[in-house]
C-alpha cells in the first residue's frame, strides 16, 4: 500500500521528532563522532533529492547507530523504531517521544508499532528501521526475519540504505567499559524507489535486503587493523564466546583484560586493540570473534542432531511487566532443539513424567532480547518473561541455539 495519503495538520507536529532537542543533540553528535571516531560519511546525493516519506534501513553494530545514522542525515530529521525496553523509564520514554522513536517490541509482530510508522510516512517523515531487530553479538549481519520485507512491500516508498564500518569495534555488544575511540566509516545510498517496490514480489525483496545489508567487521578488520583505543581488548568477550576450540568443552572460556582463557585445558587467545586474537604459544585459537562464534554456532547444529539433546542450567523465572510485581521464581531451565521448558525447584527436570512450569517453543524465532552475561526476555501471550540462567555465560547459549535451528530450518 503506498503512502500518498497525508496525515492531518493536527497530528504532524507530533509525528515528526521535536526540532528544538533533535537538531541541537545531532549537532553535538556529529562534533563529538568525527573528533571520536574520525567520522567518514558518503552520501548518495540522491538521497537528498529525496522530500516525501523515507524508509532507511540500517546494519546494526554499535549502541551508536541511531546516533551516527542521524548525523549523518542531517538536516533531515528521523523517527527511529526503538525496542519497548527503552520506554520503561520514565525521563527516558519521554525524551525518546520528544525525538520521534517509535516503540516496538522486539522479535514480535507488533500492529501498534507498525500503524505508527505508517502513520508517520503518511505524515512525509523518514522512519529508520534495523532489520537484525538487535545489536550484533558478532560484528557480522544477524538472522532477518521476512517481516522487513512485506514492512517495505507495504509502505511503498523510497528506501535509504545506511552500512556502517567500525561502530562494532567502537562499542562491541559485549564489551564491559563504554565506547572504544578508533575510526566508524558511514555510507548512505538510495537502495530503492518506489516503482521497484511496487514492481517487485516479497521473497525478492527480501533477497536483496539482506544481501544489502551483509556486512562482517572482523573481515575488513583483518586488512585495516585499525586500532580501538581501550585498556581492556578481551574484557566481556567471554558473554558470547564460551566454548573452547581445543577440549571443545561449552561454558569454558573465561576473559581478562588482554586474553580469553579455557578454565578446563588452559587454552588462552591474546588480544589486542585491533581486536583480533593470537595463539598463547602452541594455543588453539580462531583468528577473530566472529570466526570463534560462528564456529560455537556450527557445533551446537551438529549437537542438535543427536537424539536426547539438550542443556540444562538453574535458572530463576520472573515477569518484569507484570503490574502486580508478581515474585519470581527459583527452577530449572531446560534447552531442547525446538523448545525452552522450565521447571520449578523441588520437581525433576530430567523426568519425562515431570509436567514443566513453563514451555516455549521457538522454532519461528529469530533471536532474543538480551542482557549476554545476565538475562534474556522471551514475550509469550503478552506476557514478558525474564530467563536468568547461572552461569549468566548461558544466555548466549540460548541465542547460538535460536541460530543454529534457523541454520537447520534452511537447510530442510
């Protein structure tokens, strides 16, 4: 459905983020980006030409995304899809709205959302979208669901395709510390017009996003070796990387400031501010992050093959939405290939008999909402639930899992 109808007078000025706070916090972000990052930005000037409504879709590195996106437009001024999970303070939900940031729940079919960018396109506003629906946890593109796709078949308007270069090196998902000051490069183009949209079936659609936006930063890494300036390179690596590529045991690794160890064979990778890995002497290493954990992914696939997979962890269930504060609860978590049951304390997880507290299945999911290290949140009959698995390393076993079965639903 294309966007040629136009929204009331009345509800422009608030479809559209607030000039006074949006123009002046982009202003200092650019200042601060370019004496940071030595900020490169290339934009098609076709992308100027371009008044009306606007998709922009962008790969998603970095915490810094939204803020060099926006920079690097302006002066047009930007409506960001935010994940819900920021709206939950107060002073922060009410700076976002003043901004324009749409809120939606992620990994979820949300009409809200999706009426609200459409309304602000039927408004001639450009709404910016990331496709991977989260943050990188490897500094390559993540799973994007088809729901993009039939999003822009819907809108029917230009499409503006933003790729980053750096921003995941400059703040890695998992790092401890805040930004890492190195080099972000940025480029803008004109992806797709309006006829091509209209002139073009979903699954081509979809086709040509995700190889649009493929990207691997470890890759580039290898040849520019560009320096992230941080005292601690490998601090919190250990929340994505955890199995060991010498004993091949899971939950294994263990990070310090400069090296990844294995708790079990002693394994040990250094790094250094480039962020790629060396041996320790006669050390089995990957060469980079993403190498290690798509390597960590490619071994749970083969593992879920086998018949009786699963993973078991304790773990404690609460529900951070819930408006009667209803207390959690203590339990076993239990990862099978297609389902996330979870068991309260005092029954027995390993007993077929044993009804589980909680079933999940995620076969159609195509990632999670996370804090690697500590939690992750799954909506179920619009109820959020909270996962907190000891060891916290857990939680990105959970999320290699949600990949590995969509490696396997592909391959079928």
């Amino acid at each position: 459905m294309a966007v040629s109808r136009s929204a009331p007078e009345s509800e422009k000025s608030r479809l559209h983020p607030a000039a006074w706070l949006y123009w002046p916090l982009c202003l200092l972000a650019w200042l601060l980006l370019h004496l940071l990052f030595r900020l490169r930005v290339r934009v098609d000037p076709a992308v100027r030409q371009v008044k009306g409504p606007m998709i922009l879709l962008g790969n998603h590195p970095s915490y810094l995304d939204p803020v060099i996106m926006a920079a690097s437009l302006l002066p047009r001024r930007i409506s960001f899809l935010t994940s819900r999970d920021f709206f939950r303070k107060r002073l922060t939900r009410v700076l976002l709205r003043q901004v324009g940031a749409i809120p939606k729940t992620q990994f979820r079919t949300d009409m809200q959302a999706i009426k609200s960018v459409l309304q602000t396109l039927r408004a001639g506003g450009a709404v910016a979208i990331y496709p991977e629906g989260q943050r990188s946890l490897d500094g390559c593109l993540q799973t994007i669901d088809e729901a993009i796709a039939k999003l822009v078949k819907k809108m029917a308007c230009p499409v503006v395709l933003v790729k980053e270069q750096g921003a995941y090196l400059a703040w890695p998902r998992w790092a401890n510390g805040l930004f890492r000051p190195g080099r972000i490069t940025v480029s803008v183009t004109l992806f797709m017009t309006a006829a091509h949209i209209k002139n073009t079936e979903v699954d081509t659609l979809q086709r040509q996003i995700v190889t649009a936006l493929a990207y691997d930063e470890y890759q580039a890494q290898r040849q520019n070796r560009f320096r992230y300036r941080t005292r601690e390179p490998a601090s919190g690596m250990d929340k994505i990387i955890h199995q060991c590529p010498a004993c091949r045991r899971e939950l294994a690794m263990v990070s310090d400031p400069h090296s990844l160890t294995c708790r079990f064979c002693r394994n040990r990778a250094l790094v250094d501010q480039t962020g790629l890995f060396q041996p320790d002497g006669q050390g089995r290493v990957w060469p980079d992050l993403a190498r290690w954990h798509q390597w960590q992914v490619e071994q749970l696939h083969l593992q879920m093959d086998k018949p009786g997979f699963k993973r078991l962890y304790p773990a404690r269930l609460s529900w951070p939405d819930d408006p009667n504060n209803r207390p959690p609860c203590d339990g076993t978590l239990v990862l099978t290939g297609d389902r996330l049951l979870f068991y309260l304390s005092g029954t027995k997880a390993d007993d077929p008999l044993t009804e589980p507290f909680q079933v999940v299945k995620i076969e159609h999911k195509t990632g999670i909402s996370a804090e690697f290290g500590r939690y992750f949140d799954l909506a179920v009959n619009d109820q959020l639930l909270r996962f907190t698995p000891e060891p916290g390393q857990a939680v990105v076993v959970f999320a290699d899992l949600i990949r590995a079965r969509s490696i396997q639903l592909r391959a079928r």
